[in-house]
C-alpha cells in the first residue's frame, strides 16, 4: 500500500461513523487483494494476503450472531479466508479476482447503509478535512480545521 493510500484511508478513518467505517476498511481489504494480484514475488504476495486475513477475521470477530445474516456473513468470511489461505499453499492467485467481487458485492450492501447512517463520526477532537479545487492549477488542495492544531505532535 502506498503511502498516499495509507493516507488517504487514515483520513477517511477519522471521518468516519460505524457504517463508513466497515466500508473504508472493505476498501482496505480490497487494496491488499489487489496487491496479491500484483505482488511480484512470493513474499510480497504472502505479506499481503497476511493484511487481507488480519481484515477479515476483524469482520468476523465482530459480527453479531443474535441476527441471521451473521451466519451467512461468517461462512462467507471463512471461505474467504481459506481461498487466501490456499492461495499462499499453492502460490496462485488465480482466485483472487472471484474473492475482490464476492467483497465488492459486500462492500456495496454496506455503502447503502452508511448513506442512511446519519450518526457521529466516531473519533472527536479530529480536524476537518474539505477538499477541493483551490488556487493550485489542475490539483485538489485540501484544507484542514479544527482541531487545535498547535499542540499537535511531541514536545520534547
């Protein structure tokens, strides 16, 4: 994952409430099956099939069984899970792309919800992020706010 990306996610994480937190980390996941598809050796290619499991034993961890469609959600997970364990056995990632839609698909159901979601973002005390185009020619500027950005940082 590039260092833009990393930043970009860490943004939309201190942005985020329940639902859009569950879709930023789908887009995670999705990043580091892309990565697995790409990887040029093996250990690349195991290092990130590594962050994709850490991912989705998460999802799996926190579902809530009271409600049927955990039960679904988990066996999905789970094949998901030895799919990429498989892919590491036999150092193919010839399942990825079917795993990238099955998480696309997901993702998707949750991106509808957190459109609904109207709750607080769960980190406080965080600066607001607006993006746009600024006085920078053909470029996004970003502007920061709040936040007290003074005391940001270690002082040593």
């Amino acid at each position: 994952m590039t260092n833009e990306q990393k930043k970009n996610f860490t943004m939309r994480i201190s942005q985020s409430n329940r639902t859009e937190l569950l879709v930023v980390l789908y887009d995670v996941c999705d990043c580091y099956l892309g990565e697995v598809e790409t990887a040029k050796d093996y250990e690349e290619m195991k290092d990130a099939v590594h962050h994709a499991e850490t991912i989705l034993r998460y999802f799996r961890n926190t579902l809530d069984f009271q409600y049927e469609i955990a039960h679904l959600l988990d066996n999905l997970y789970e094949f998901m899970l030895r799919s990429l364990s498989m892919c590491i056995v036999k150092k193919d990632t010839k399942e990825i792309p079917a795993l990238r839609r099955i998480l696309h698909n997901v993702s998707s159901a949750y991106e509808k919800l957190a459109e609904k979601d109207d709750s607080a973002p769960l980190m406080t005390h965080t600066q607001q992020i607006y993006e746009g185009l600024t006085y920078g020619r053909n470029r996004m500027g970003e502007t920061a706010t709040g936040g007290n950005l003074e005391k940001r940082g270690f002082f040593a």
